[in-house]
C-alpha cells in the first residue's frame, strides 16, 4: 500500500506494528518514540504522528490533535489535515475550516483530500458557494482522482446545478471517450436539461463522438435534436448540425437513416409558414445540402426534390455541384406513392392559411379538389355543341327524363344509396333531397352566384354504381361560347373527356376548334367521341361511311381518340354494353394516383395564384374603403352642420312663432283689462258704503279680470296654441322630411339601409299636454287694484271714510270714485296681471329651445355615432394597411413556401416508375 493510501486512511501506525505484532499497539509505539528520543537526530514526529493516527482511531480526538500539533517533518501537512478531520469529529467545524484553508502543500494528493473535506464541510455549514468552488477545483486538479467526478457530479445533482453536470459530462466525455458519461449526458440532454445552452457547445462533443462510435454519436445527434425542437435555440442547432456535417466526410448512407429522418422531419416543419424566409435563407440550404449528403439514394426522391424546387425559387442559393448531385439522385429515386395525399394536405394548408388571413378560396374550389382525392370513381365529363343530343343521351343513361334540352350550369351525377342535390357555388353550398327543387337550382342566375353553379346530383344509379362511374355535365358551346373558361376549369377535375357529336354533321370545324383549344388547355386529357343520333342514318352502310369518315378526320388531330356510335332512341342493354367497355378501354391503362395529383397541382398552382392576386387587391380595397369612408366622413360632416343649421332655423321658426302668439294675446289683454277695470265703475251707486268701497271694489275687480281671463282669453289662448302646435308639426315634418333626405342620401352611398334619422314626435305630445294644463284654468292671486298707496286712492279713501257717513256728501264721493275709476290709467295693474297671467307660458317658451333640440337629438346622435364609427373604421384599416405594408413578408413568405412545397410536388412527378417509396413525415405537422 502506498505511503499516500496509508496517510489518507490513517494507518501509517501500522507500519510501526510489522515486527510486534503480538504487542499492543499503543504500546509498541511508546516504546518506539521511548527509543526515538534516544537518537540525537530524530525529533520523534514520525511517531508522534502515528500515536494520534491510532488515538483518532479510538475516537480520542484530543489526544491525537495534541500528538499531531507536535509533529515537524515533512508529515506536518497531513498531520494539520488530521487535526482538521479530529476538529469535524468533535463538531467544531470553524476551527477545522480554518485549519484546512491553512495548509500549505505541493501534494497534489493532499490537496484533493482537503478540497473533498472541505466539500463535506461546506454542506455541512450549508456555504453553497464555497462547496461549489471547492468541488470544481478539486476536479480541475485531477479528474482521475478515485470518485472525485462522481462526488461532483452527485453533489450537482443533488443541489440541482445542471448547468454544472452538464459541464462536467461534456468534460469528462470529451476527455475520456467513456460511454458512462454519453449516457450520463445523454440523460441529461433527454430530460431538458440543456435546451438553454447554446448548440455550438456541444460541438466538440459531436466530433469526438463521430470518432469513436458512430451508433453513439447518432443518438447523442438524436438526443440534442429533439432537445431543441421548439425552443429557442432551435435554429442555431440546425446552424450547428449543419456546420458539423459540412465538414466530415460521409463514406456510406447505411448509417445514417435515423439523422436521414431528422433531416426530413425538420425541413418540412421548417417550411410549415412559422419561420421568415430570411430565416430559412440561412437555414435550408445547407439543410437540404447535407440531407442528400446522408441519404439512402433509394429513398432520395423528397431531399433530391427539395433541392430542385429551392434552387428553382431561390437560385444560386445551394451550390451547384450539390444541385447537379439532386438531379443524379433523382434517378436512383423510388416512385413517391403519397403524391396525392400529400397534395392534399399542401392544398389543407392553403386553406386554412387562408381562413387565418380572411381570404375564402370558395365552397365550389375546395369541393372540386375533394373530388378529386375520391379515387373510386372514374370522372368523365360529357359536352358538345347545341343541338348534337348530349342531354337526351344522359337522360338514357339515367333511365329517366332528368334533363332539360338545354342547361346553364354544370351538373355532376354520382350514384348513392339516396338522393341528395348540392347547389355549389363559390359563395354557399345549398343542399336539399327534394327532387322538385333540382330544376329551380339548375336555373341559378350567373351574376347571382358569380359564376357557373354546380350541381351535384346524388341518386341510386345502377349503371354509374356498376361501371364507378361519375359524369360531369357541361353546358354546350354555343355560337359565343360565353361558357368556355368556366367550362375549361373543370376539365382539370375529370380523367376523361366524351365529346358528343350529331351524326348528322360530325366533327365540325366549330367542334375541331373547340376540342384543339382544350387540348391545349389539357393537353393530357383523354379525349374521345359519341356519335349520337347514328339512327339518323337511313342505312347500316352509310353509317359505317360515316363512322369511318369521322374517325378518320377526327384522328387527324386527335390520333388517341376513339369514336363510339350511340343512339338514345333505340338504347338496349348490348348498346349499354358496349359503351361500357368503350369506356372502361380507354381508363383501365390510367396512372390514376399521378393523373389526379397532377390536376391537384393544378388547383392549388390556380390557388397560389388568387392568393397573390387577392394580396394586391386587399391592399387595393383598403385603399379604397378608406378614401371612401374619408369622403363619408366628410359628408356626415357636413350633414351635422347643415343639420344644425337646419335645426337653428327650425328653433327661430317655432319660437318666434310662439312669440307672435303670445305677444297678441298680451296686446289684446292690454288693450281690454283698462277697459275692463274702467267698466266696474258702473258697480259704485249713491248708496255705496264708501267707507269700504275701495275693498269692495278691489275684490270686484279681481273677479271680473278672472271671469275675462277664463271664459275668454283662456279659450282664445288655446285656439291659438293649438293653432300654434299644428304650424309646429307642420314645421316638424318638414323637418323630418329633410332628415329621410339625409338618410336616403346617406344610405344610397353606403348601399344599404344603414342609417336612419328620426325626429322625435313625442315633443308635440308634451306640448299638447302642457297647452291644455295651461289654457284649462287660471288662478290669480288677487291683484292690489284700488288698495295702492297712491295719492289719489289715498284721498279717495279718505274722504269715503270722512264723508261716507252723511249721506248727503254720498253723491260727492259717488262722483269722485266713479270720475277716478272711468279716467284712472291701469297700465301698470294691466302689467302686473299679463305677467302673472303669462308666468307659466314664459316658462314654456324658455323651454322651447330645449325641446326642439329633443326632437333632434337622435339624428344628431345618429350621426355622430356614424362619424365615430367611420374614426374607427378608417383608423383600424390604416392601421391594417400599415402593418401589411410594413411587413409584407409576413403575407409573401408565406404564399413563396406553398409555392416552395407546390414546385416539389411536381418535380417528384416526374419521378418515373420504380420501387414504391411512402414518405416517413408526411405533413404531419400541418394546422
């Protein structure tokens, strides 16, 4: 054992025991140092030092401390470590901190030990810092040290310090190629641990693996893959990978399936739409570089097309060599089986992108590409010109008179256990299962729908149910042929085409020009003849010379094509027969996957192509909405100041009118209540008792104002309010009159029945009533007539009361009172009565301004509603339209990606026949 074992594990005292080994221990020792002190040389520290080595032993902490203070040789070092491990025992763990962090010593082995003391130490006082410091620098020192990575990584995992575990596994893999610590960081990598450190981290890591064990390195590959995916380290992982691929070389694809996968898996993630194409530039290209670089050459045909297609959209962006090395692949490819399905889910992607971005691609669209992913049926669309017998045909086909001579829009029988009718239009799908109703939707009109209507007629059907068989019923080409681009678009949803011709004039130049413009359309549609109406032909050799004829002009331009005659007079099961097979001829020998995928590709290049054409015309709408609604706002704008102008003049008008009313009964009042007061002289005699007449009269007075006031001013007043109140409504409905101006104005601007101003007629009600509160009844308080403190009335008063008592002074007063009351001026007793007469039509009419405001209150609010409305509609557009402007990426990358991923599908068609081959990632990541 080694002299640093012995020191370590405290048995350097047995050395001493070797040749007394009968002894006791302690014993022997004593009688060692007894001996030692003899030696003039020796200080007795070697002894000294294993005397405390064997009282720690025995748990005498004390005693070995007191022996190892007095050693003092080249022992000192660990003899000061021991005191420390004594000072641990007996708990006193400052005076032990402070004993190891003062040793001294070049012992390598020493200091490991007094760092993992320490270590024990420090978790004991909880100094995590210090335990943390320590364990590092006792691994930096020796990581070869016995256990010394494994206390560290213990100590890691039990204080939750990954990020210093993870340290220590890429160290220690790095440094001992050991497959203990690829698992340990695996493990690591795995439970997520190192989804936050940075890619490039690992590197090495990678290189030492791909030298020592390739099935290690791919898993580790694996691990860190999976580990990043969906974080934000994620792109610079995939810059990592790639620049670690770049630079090794690959001598077999065998290997290399499982990153082969990754690879594939990432790139279609990638091009999903959720990264920016300046993101992806960075990307893809060397992605795509060393996909094909790994590959398996028989399963090359999806990286080999991706290169194609992103070199297609992206020139110059993949180094040539690397393209011309796809081109070689692609002859090495399998024949890619899911291209439909495939499309299929690029055309899903498509749409509900679309939906996200408020942009329909239509019912009648979505509704022909689900057609087509239908393969167990064969499509064959049914057309002509006018007049060659297309429907008389179908009608003996179904057995059943179903069509009318002529029809406008496109109809597609499919057999099924019961009768359903779709109407298909881009806007809505209206179904029923009501027969009656086909011939009312047959006659959909085209600028009511938009464009051609479909018509999907679902019926049991022996014959389509027999022969798969689903026919697409065009409307004829006509003299203007107003019909043929949206006939053209569904020739791209059928397999085949049986063009209908009249035996009786074949293959016209009409129908020639027709046809050739649809091969060019379609140039690989299949295109073959019925001969209808052959009966026609008065004989069986003239028929064949016409059949033989046609055949021969129409293989002129059409060396495909076969004619079959037909009559739909004389139909009997041999001449169904025979169609049968005439048609199952021309099918049986399709690629029926490829042929549909193509047409897919097809609708969904025509669907890219709206989406482009929809961005620019999006904008353009949103340009336009807000010049229009700016100019809207102008008017409404204007509207509110005419309308308060309007209103102002209204207010002048009613309340002025008031005014006048007013004002003549107040004149008339004021020319009769003088009159009135002068006329109750007539109420005095000689016989008056003057001493009081003046109360008399004053009370006599009050009363007639009253009785005229009520049995005649009252009436006069309330004819005259109500007079009033009618040139009001008549005012009034002026008024709203002008307001269905306004609205009938407004809302031919904004094409439908938006805005509606309505004046409120519950006005003239409240006026009709405080009219007859008011002109009802009268109650005025008793108005001081003949009881003034004037200088006449006062003289009057006296001398009643002086002389009234002779009766022959009667007369003189007589004369005096009725002198006074016939040439007394009552303006201001008139006054006074006006005013408490009109008191309450004065506030009446302070109220007027505020209830014809009432009656335009609505409108107004109407209108500014509608101003603040168009506010948030302008500003919520502009603030669309800024966005789109700003970031049109966010829209064009988008639409370059399903370009991108269209461009891929067509290069894998191309792929020629070969081992089939089912993609391992097939869109699965599509929303």
């Amino acid at each position: 054992m080694s002299l640093e074992k012995q020191l370590i594990e405290k048995i350097y005292y047995q050395t001493f025991l070797m040749e007394n080994e009968t002894q006791p221990p302690l014993q022997v020792l004593g009688e060692a140092y007894f001996n030692e002190e003899k030696s003039e040389i020796s200080d007795g520290s070697s002894i000294r030092f294993a005397q405390g080595e064997f009282y720690y032993h025995y748990q005498d902490f004390e005693s070995a401390i007191f022996k190892w203070e007095k050693v003092n040789n080249e022992l000192t070092p660990w003899a000061q470590k021991n005191m420390a491990d004594a000072n641990v025992e007996l708990n006193q763990l400052s005076a032990a901190e402070k004993v190891y962090t003062s040793i001294a010593t070049d012992n390598e082995i020493l200091m490991i030990e007094i760092k993992l003391q320490l270590l024990s130490l420090y978790i004991e006082q909880n100094k995590l810092d210090s335990a943390f410091a320590v364990i590092k620098e006792a691994v930096s020192l020796n990581p070869d040290y016995p256990n010394v990575t494994s206390i560290a990584r213990a100590f890691y995992e039990e204080q939750q310090d990954f990020d210093s575990a993870v340290e220590l596994a890429v160290n220690e893999l790095i440094r001992t190629e050991s497959i203990s610590w690829f698992e340990v960081l695996k493990e690591y990598i795995d439970k997520g641990y190192t989804k936050n450190i940075s890619p490039d981290y690992f590197y090495t890591v990678l290189v030492t693996l791909n030298n020592v064990d390739q099935v290690q390195f791919t898993q580790m590959v694996s691990s860190l893959w999976h580990s990043y995916k969906n974080e934000q380290n994620y792109l610079q992982w995939l810059t990592t990978i790639d620049e670690f691929f770049l630079h090794i070389e690959i001598q077999s694809s065998d290997i290399w399936d499982e990153i082969s996968y990754l690879y594939e898996e990432t790139y279609f993630e990638l091009i999903q739409g959720q990264y920016m194409l300046k993101e992806l530039h960075e990307i893809i290209p060397n992605l795509l570089t060393n996909w094909i670089k790994i590959v398996n050459p028989s399963h090359s045909v999806f990286p080999s097309a991706a290169v194609l297609a992103w070199d297609e959209i992206f020139p110059s962006k993949i180094d040539a060599a690397d393209v011309q090395h796809a081109e070689n692949l692609m002859s090495y490819s399998a024949k890619f089986e899911d291209g439909l399905e495939y499309s299929l889910h690029l055309f899903e992607s498509i749409t509900k992108w679309a939906q996200r971005n408020d942009l329909e691609i239509g019912h009648r669209f979505r509704w022909l590409v689900n057609e087509l992913a239908d393969l167990r049926t064969n499509r064959l669309l049914i057309t002509g010109t006018s007049g060659n017998g297309k429907t008389s045909f179908i009608n003996s086909i179904m057995g059943e008179n179903i069509l009318e001579n002529s029809i406008s829009n496109v109809v597609v029988f499919k057999n099924d256990t019961h009768t359903e009718i779709n109407a298909i239009t881009d806007s809505a799908i209206t179904t029923t299962e009501n027969f009656s109703d086909f011939h009312n939707m047959m006659s959909l009109d085209r600028q009511t729908t938009g464009n051609l209507a479909c018509i999907e007629l679902k019926l049991p059907s022996r014959y389509l149910s027999k022969n798969k068989l689903t026919f697409v019923v065009t409307p004829s080409f006509n003299r203007n042929n107003d019909t043929r681009d949206e006939t053209f678009e569904y020739l791209n949803s059928v397999d085949e085409l049986l063009f209908v011709l009249n035996a009786d004039s074949p293959f016209t130049d009409k129908e020639r020009d027709i046809l050739l413009s649809v091969s060019e359309h379609t140039p690989n549609l299949p295109i073959h003849f019925l001969l209808n109406k052959i009966d026609n032909i008065y004989s069986e050799a003239e028929a064949e010379r016409v059949i033989h004829d046609t055949q021969a002009r129409i293989n002129t331009y059409f060396p495909q094509a076969k004619i079959f005659p037909y009559s739909s007079l004389y139909t009997n099961s041999q001449q169904l027969n025979d169609l049968t097979e005439f048609i199952h001829f021309n099918y049986n020998h399709k690629n029926i996957d490829a042929e549909r995928t193509e047409k897919l590709l097809f609708f969904i290049r025509k669907t890219i192509t709206y989406l482009l054409d929809k961005r620019i015309e999006m904008e353009k709408t949103m340009e336009d909405f807000v010049n229009w609604n700016e100019d809207i706002l102008v008017k409404l704008n204007g509207f509110i100041h005419n309308l308060t102008d309007f209103e102002d003049e209204k207010v002048q008008i009613i309340t002025e009118s008031y005014r006048t009313m007013k004002n003549a009964i107040a004149n008339d009042l004021a020319e009769h209540i003088p009159k009135l007061l002068q006329d109750c002289s007539e109420l005095i005699s000689e016989e008056s008792d003057f001493g009081h007449i003046d109360i008399e009269l004053n009370t006599a007075m009050n009363e007639r104002v009253q009785s005229y006031l009520e049995q005649t001013v009252l009436p006069n007043l309330a004819r005259s309010m109500q007079n009033w109140i009618a040139t009001s409504n008549n005012e009034f409905l002026q008024s709203q009159s002008y307001l269905e101006e306004i609205s009938e104005g407004l809302n031919y601007l904004y094409g439908e029945n938006r805005i509606q101003l309505e004046g409120d007629f519950k006005v003239l009600d409240d006026w009709r009533r405080d009219t007859d509160r008011m002109t009802t009844s009268v109650q005025l308080e008793e108005v001081n007539i003949l009881r003034r403190f004037t200088p006449a009335q006062f003289l009057l008063k006296s001398a009643g009361r002086l002389f009234g008592v002779l009766p022959r002074n009667n007369t003189l007063v007589y004369n005096k009172y009725k002198q006074y009351l016939e040439n007394e001026d009552y303006t201001d007793v008139t006054t006074t009565i006006i005013n408490k007469f009109f008191l309450q039509f004065e506030l009446f009419e302070n109220a007027l301004e505020r209830d014809l405001n009432m009656f335009f209150r609505n409108p107004f609010d109407t209108l500014e509603q509608a101003v603040e409305n168009t506010h948030s509609e302008i500003q919520e557009k502009q603030d669309t339209l800024q966005k789109m402007k700003s970031n049109p990426e966010v829209y064009h990358d988008s639409i370059t990606l399903f370009e991108l991923r269209l461009r891929q599908c067509e290069v894998i068609l191309t792929i020629g026949e070969g081992h089939s081959y089912s993609a391992v990632s097939l869109e699965t990541n599509i929303e």
